[in-house]
C-alpha cells in the first residue's frame, strides 16, 4: 500500500443465537491516509491495482492479528476477510504460522472467503481445504449473490455461510421470501454449514434471523465496529428475549412491511412479561 496509508482495525462482536453469547469478533479494515484521515474502505479497496491484491490483503491481515492479539483475553474467534485471489496465493502452512507468531490456536481464527472472482475455484477449494487441515476455519461471505452461491458452498465446505446483507433486506421486506428464508437456511444445514445473518440494525431484522433458524448474528443492533474488543452484556438478555418471542405463540403478520414491523415488534417486546419472555 502506499506509504502514506496505514490500515487501522475495528472489530464487531458476533453472537451464538444457540448460547445467546460472543461466538468471536470480525476484523474491519480501517484505512487511514498520512494525515490521519480516514478514508472509505471501498474506494481504497477498489482503487488497489490487481498485483497488489495478495500484499494489500497480507498487510490487512497482519494488522488484524497484531490488533486481537493485543486486546485479546481468550474469548471467541477473530473472523478475517480474504480475498479469494489472495487465499489461492496464500500456503495454508505459512497462514498458520503467521497466526502462531501472534500467540493463537489456529481453531480460534476464521477466514471469511469475499464474494469476488477466484479465476479457478478448484484452486480456491484446494486452499480452502489445506487450511481446514490445518484447524483453520472457513465462512463464505456474500450468500445469495453470483459467485457465492450453492455450487461454491457445495465445494469449499465451509464451516459457516454468511447470508449476504442485500438478500437478507429482500427478505425482511418481502413477505414471500421471508417465508422462503428459512428454507434457504435449511438448505445450508443440510450442507453441514453454520449460518451468519450480518448487517442486522434493527429488532424486527433480528426477530426475523432468529426466526429463520440462523446459528449466529451480527450488525449494528447488537454491537457497532468498534478499534477495541467490546461487547454490551445487555446483548445476551436481548437475544433470549427475542428467541422467546419467536417461539411463543404470538408471530408477527406474514405481509408486515418494515414499519408496520417494528411497530408490531414494539407491542411485543412492550408485552413481553405477559408472555413470559423476561424474567
């Protein structure tokens, strides 16, 4: 990168829907120019020509492992985004000698393969599968667009799929594929795989994941990025109160729109002791 720039690290808290407690954090990218400004990650990202893809995506990586190790105190998983060109590059062994120089067990690290273009995903399946042999695991990001989609899942294998933030909207604004989202995260089971909703920012987007049958959750209405390891306690009180809701008896409309939604959600959550769902 640039010698002006450096890439600083924030981290968001992801959360077991199962336990309703921190499953591990994923690592942002940050970029920030000489004058210490911060500059969008996406243009930054996009702005890197294609030689420096494998050194952009090293230098990113060794920023995050340096941050968590600094703050870590041995809870959850570090989630790092990779590029798909990157990892076919990238020896799993010096992978897992990289996090060992940084004081991890490699099961403590998951590497999120970006929904970009691989140019040979039997290449990408080989390195997905070396780093599993190594403890490493895997999550496919972006489920539910062109090149995340079954067939690469059906090949990596992965440990856990992430349904794409677009998909999920789709979802949580249409009632007809609200009905088919939990069918879409039954066949990800069937696969073997754990699923991540992320880019969850409101109640109602939660109840629906929840709802839905997904393992983990994350976004903005359960914890911001943040460049420190936090997590709000009130986080695991939330999530078992909204998985009482969803197995009461009381469901919100199958064709709610988003505001009709959340205000519905509202009179739940205000309902909530009558129900059962607090303590």
């Amino acid at each position: 990168m640039p010698p002006a720039m450096r890439i600083a690290t924030s981290f968001q808290p992801v959360f077991s829907v199962h336990s309703s407690t921190l499953a591990g954090y994923e690592a942002l990218a940050r970029p920030v120019n000489g004058a210490g400004e911060p500059v969008a990650p996406a243009g930054y990202f996009d702005s890197c020509a294609a030689a420096d893809l494998a050194r952009v995506d090293r230098e990113c990586r060794r920023s995050h492992l340096s941050r968590f190790a600094a703050l870590d105190e041995g809870r959850g998983r570090l989630h790092l985004n990779v590029h798909p060109q990157a990892l076919v590059a990238l020896a799993a062994l010096d992978l897992r000698t990289e996090i060992a120089l940084h004081g991890l067990a490699p099961a403590r690290v998951c590497i999120e393969v970006m929904d970009d273009e691989c140019g040979d995903e039997g290449l990408l399946a080989e390195a997905v599968s070396l780093c599993r042999a190594t403890g490493i695991r895997v999550a496919v990001g972006g489920f539910g667009v062109a090149r995340s989609n079954i067939d690469r899942v059906t090949a990596l294998a992965p440990d856990y799929v992430k349904i794409d933030r677009a998909r999920f909207d789709e979802a949580v604004g249409c009632s007809k594929a609200r009905r088919l989202l939990p069918s879409v995260v039954g066949v990800l089971h069937e696969a073997g795989t754990e699923v991540i909703v992320e880019g969850i920012e409101e109640a109602s987007e939660a109840l629906h994941a929840i709802e839905a049958g997904a393992d983990l959750v994350q976004g903005f209405y359960f914890g911001i990025p943040r460049p420190a390891l936090v997590v709000d306690r009130m986080v695991t009180e939330l999530i078992c109160r909204l998985k009482r809701l969803c197995s009461s008896s009381v469901k919100l409309p199958a064709d709610c729109s988003g505001s009709t939604a959340a205000e519905c959600l509202g009179r739940l959550l205000a309902g909530a002791p009558a129900m059962g769902a607090a303590d």
